[in-house]
C-alpha cells in the first residue's frame, strides 16, 4: 500500500453516485480516468467493503466493471487490528447516542454491508480525510450522516466535488 501521499478515502457513494448522474461512463470518461490518476498516484484510496457494496450492482453495470478491472488494487482491506479498534469505537458511539437517533437509523448505521463506520474508522487509523457525498445534519433523527461521524471521532471530511477542487480536476 502505497501510504506516501495517501490523503483522502472514497465514501461508497463518491463512486455510486457521479456513475449514476453526472459522471456517468457514458459520457464522464475523464472523472474516472481522474481517480485512477490520483489512486496510482497514492492519493485517493478506498475500502475492500466499498468495493463490496459496488460488486453488489449487476455484473454488466459500468462501474462494477471500471471498478473490477482498473479500481481493484485501490480497495485497501480493513482487516486489521486498528481499523477494527476504530470500528469498534463508532459502534460504542452510535449505540451510546440512542437518544439521538432513531432505532431504524441506528439499524441502517450499524448494518453488515453499511460501509459508512467502516469508512470512518479507516480514516481515522490512516489520518486521511474522508470524502463523501453527504451533507451534516447533526439534528437528523432519521439517519446518521457520515460528517456527523466524522466530527465526533475528529476526522475530517470533505465533498467530493470539493475534492476534486482541491486536486485540479479539469473536465
């Protein structure tokens, strides 16, 4: 694992999400060729449960395939001792907060094939900022936010398309 530059780690839907609007393989070649670039580059990384939860998709889905073919290598395991400590650490977190949350949003939080806490506690043993998607809500009953997460366990996060600021990406 190349760790010189490593700073930032995908969220699942950084990857789902622009394959499915506005960076679709139709026509968004230069998105994914970007992260690519930075992943080689020892940039950018994400998670083997990411990778997971994409493999999910049907077999013929674009990104299940970019991610399969060219991505792969860049899906780092979390089987080790200090992510799961980190994990472990979340999950106290969230099921100490049942005031704060409702049982349905607790459930999704802390379901098997959610990769949001896994995410964060790879951060978190790294020291990389996590990219996602999603917007804090510290007030939301409903679901539990990944900057929320972040802000508790002192991570820092940032929007993917403030990422790709922040790395020049260029269409």
């Amino acid at each position: 694992m190349n760790t010189l530059k490593l700073k930032y780690i995908l969220d699942a839907n950084v990857f789902i999400t622009p394959a499915r609007t506005y960076y679709s393989f139709d026509f968004g070649t230069k998105f994914w060729d970007f992260l690519l670039e930075k992943a080689s580059s020892g940039i950018i990384c994400s998670i083997d449960k990411v990778y997971d939860e994409i493999k999910e998709g049907d077999k013929n889905d674009p990104l299940r395939k970019w991610a399969e073919q060219d991505f792969e290598q860049y899906f780092y395991p979390t089987k080790n001792n200090d992510v799961i400590k980190h994990y472990a650490d979340i999950v106290k977190y969230v099921e100490n907060n049942k005031a704060n949350y409702k049982e349905e949003a607790i459930k999704e939080f802390l379901e098997e094939k959610n990769t949001d806490a896994w995410v964060i506690a790879f951060a978190k043993y790294k020291n990389l900022v996590v990219v996602t998607e999603e917007k804090s809500n510290p007030n939301s009953k409903r679901k539990i936010y990944i900057p929320d997460v972040c802000n508790h366990c002192k991570v820092k996060f940032i929007h993917t398309l403030d990422m790709l600021k922040v790395l020049n990406f260029r269409l």
